[in-house]
C-alpha cells in the first residue's frame, strides 16, 4: 500500500511555496517539482495535478509564521497533511547548503521513512482564542516595558520614591514632579500617559476573554484548574490555549516534557549528567506554570477567592486540587530546607502542578463548541 502513497513535501513561505514529491518505498531520490504562489487556488490546483497521476497524496511542511492555513485548505480538499516540529527535523551534521529547493525535498524524503514529528493542530475557534491570549501577553509585556521607561526617566533626573510603585499613592506623587526645563515635563507626561493606555490596553482584552470564554468549548476546563492554588483565569486560559486539551496526553510525563519542564540530560555508558530543564515547546505556557508555583511557598489554605471559584466544580475536581495543594506547598518547604537553589524549587513544583492539572482535565467533560 505505501507503493501508492506520494509524499509531498511543502517548503512554505510568505509569497511562495516549493514542493517535491516521493514515491512510496523507502529507496531513491525526491523529484522536485517547482514554485507555486501560495495561494488557496494554486495549491488547488497542484492537488489536482499530483492526485490526476492515481494514488494517495500525503502533504507536510514545517510549522512557522504563515499558520495552519495550508494545512486547512488541503485537508479541506480530503487529503493527508501534517505540520511537522521545525526543531526536530534530523539534520545531516556536514550539510552545509540550505535551500527551498533542498528543504522541499528533505521534507518529502523524510515524512516517506517516517522521520518527522507533527504537531498538534488547533482547529480555528481554539486559535481565535490563543491569538487573544497571546495578544494579552504583548500587551502586559508592553506595559512593564512603559513602566521602566518611566520609573528609568525619573532615576536619571533623581526622583526617587520608596514604597511600593504603581498605587496610588505612587501615582499621586508622579503628578506632584515638576521640571525646570518644559521639554522634561513633556516627556515625563507622555510616559505616564503610555502606561495608562498599557494598562488600558491590557484590561481591555482581559475583558475580551472573560466575555469570550463562555462560548469556548474548552471554557469547563479552564473553570476547573482554577480550582488548583496559583491558577486565576489568566494562568488557566493561558495553558489550555497554548497546550490544548489537555487529555490528549497518554500520561502526565508526556504534557510535563512537551512543556520543557523535565530536566536535561546526557548520558553515556556509566556516566549519568542531568542539567536543567529542556525549555523546550511552548514557552508561554511554561512562564505562566513556573509564575503560578510561586505561590506554593506557604501554608496550604484555601483562600476566599479561589473558594468562590471552586463553588459548582465537581468534588473530584476539588478533591485533587486540595491533594495537589497539601503535597506541593510541603514539597516546596523540604526543597527549599535542603538547600535548592529557588528557581529549581519552583520549576520542580510547576512540573508537578501539571500533572494535578492533567487529572483535573481528565474529570471535565467539553461542551460542544458554538
């Protein structure tokens, strides 16, 4: 049956895509077939072309900026795509020329023997709503970096304020700062002004997803991990955003390493090296988990927010986040009292968190999406 299958390999850009094409069996070179635009209508119409010579068609390109569209259109069109980990692509350690046209027949060569590693594609409503997280992201990444431009501009003049920044009391004092030179006053207005649109901004989208999450068909899970200690609505609609369902993980093991949160290593014979995390796949999700472990550092206790969060969850779910919390706040303490160093403290307590989390996902059942 493999004799039948062509392999299509998809190098895709911008404005152009290169393709190439193997045969089925494991012996003889790709053929490359040339540049298409990348366009809905010329891949279309390459289908036709390839699927006219009989057999079946099996496409892959590399995840990378221009999206799942390709992959869409073409499994719309009632063929095989994948999107394959651009990271783990095996690569020849001599190769030394890099081209579309090498890259389109690598890929074609490769997915035949079965070398490439998918990745898991989010279906449109469930990207619409990574899109609006990640858009809050930059937004709180935008407003730190207007708060330091502003808190850097009064250093540099001498006005320094002790005591907690931001409140407001602090923002009572930035409006009683005068300058000499009128150029100062000006820059000083238009930095507070950049935070407070920062700040707009960001609780503006924040809105977006509270009012959006209620048609999501992920929206139960999301409710249900805000039933874990450190996880508001911000750290669950960013982990399921970004990891997906979370269930679709054998094991916990499996969504810990796709996190990056396992320890490196490398070993040979008797000699065993482990290092630090791997830090690898989604790193947006990794940041929110290790932000979230911090909060294990105290007595476990449930406080009166997350106490009006957990109302209507299922005792199962309630269940496992009380576990979760008892274990991971002493697990912190006997870490820390043995003298580990704190950022390998709280990755460890995160990389738990996640496996709680994963039990919490298997007692949610989805709600059909709108």
């Amino acid at each position: 049956m493999e004799r039948n299958i062509t392999f299509v390999g998809l190098d895709v850009h911008k404005k152009s895509i290169s393709v190439a094409v193997a045969e089925g069996g494991v012996r003889g070179a790709g053929r490359f077939v040339g540049n298409i635009p990348n366009t809905p209508d010329a891949l279309t119409k390459l289908a036709g072309k390839l699927a006219d010579k009989g057999g079946t068609l099996r496409f892959c390109y590399e995840a990378g900026p221009c999206g799942y569209g390709v992959w869409r259109h073409l499994t719309g069109l009632a063929h095989d795509c994948v999107v394959v980990a651009p990271s783990l692509i095996p690569r020849k350690p001599g190769e030394r020329v890099k081209t579309d046209r090498r890259d389109a027949l690598g890929l074609a060569e490769l997915d035949r023997v079965g070398a490439l590693t998918p990745v898991w594609v989010p279906d449109a409503d469930h990207e619409a709503m990574r899109d609006l997280v990640r858009a809050r992201a930059a937004a709180v990444r935008a407003l730190r970096r207007a708060r330091q431009q502003l808190t850097g501009f009064l250093l540099r003049h001498g006005h320094v304020r002790h005591g907690k920044n931001w409140t407001l009391a602090h923002r009572r004092w930035l409006s009683t700062i005068r300058f000499d030179h009128p150029a100062g006053q000006i820059v000083l207005q238009d930095d507070i002004h950049a935070v407070e649109d920062a700040e707009a901004r960001r609780d503006r989208l924040t809105g977006q997803i509270e009012e959006l999450l209620r048609d999501w068909s992920m929206a139960p899970v999301v409710e249900a991990l805000q039933a874990m200690r450190g996880v508001a609505l911000i750290v669950a609609v960013t982990l399921v955003a970004e990891a997906g369902d979370l269930t679709r993980f054998d094991n916990p093991r499996q969504l810990m390493a796709y996190l990056g949160l396992v320890p490196s290593e490398h070993s040979s014979g008797q000699s065993v090296r482990r290092g630090g995390i791997t830090k690898a796949g989604n790193g947006e999700a990794r940041r929110v988990m290790v932000e979230a472990a911090w909060t294990y550092r105290m007595q476990a206790r449930v406080s009166r927010a997350r106490l009006g969060r957990m109302e209507g969850l299922p005792k199962p779910v309630r269940d496992i986040a009380w576990k979760a919390e008892v274990r991971l706040c002493a697990r912190y303490r006997r870490l820390n009292a043995a003298g580990k160093p704190v950022n390998v403290v709280t990755a460890a307590i995160a990389r738990e968190m996640l496996g709680f989390a994963w039990a919490i996902a298997r007692h949610v059942k989805l709600q059909p999406a709108i």
